[in-house]
C-alpha cells in the first residue's frame, strides 16, 4: 500500500500547484490592462491548466478517493 501513497502525495501536491496558479491567472484576467495578446495566452494558459486539474482529479476519485 506504501507504493500507491507517493503517486497519490504527488499528484495532491501537483494538483494544489495548479489551483494556485489558475487562481494567480484568474484574478489576472479579471485584472485587466494587459494587451490583447497577452490577454489570449493567458486564457489558453487558463484552459490548459484547467484540462490538467480536471485530469488529475478523476485520475484521484478513479483510484478510490472519495
């Protein structure tokens, strides 16, 4: 059981990284005052960061942690 609780410590730990920088990119955006450029690569920098929670949070409720 010890070797399934570093992947799980691992991904909690990566999965609290991303909700802190998407928040970080949220409040940025709601910020404003950046060009149009910059705005777009943060909303893609947005979508991609969602598409990695979403993943690890099934890939955690699959392994039986509910």
């Amino acid at each position: 059981m010890t070797t399934s609780a570093a992947p799980l410590l691992f991904e909690t730990e990566t999965l609290n990284a991303i909700k802190r920088r998407r928040e970080d990119l949220l409040k940025r955006l709601k910020r404003g005052g950046v060009d149009a450029h910059t705005r777009v690569k943060r909303e893609e920098r947005l979508k991609q960061l969602t598409a990695q929670q979403m993943e690890i949070e099934t890939a955690l409720h699959m392994g039986g942690r509910h």
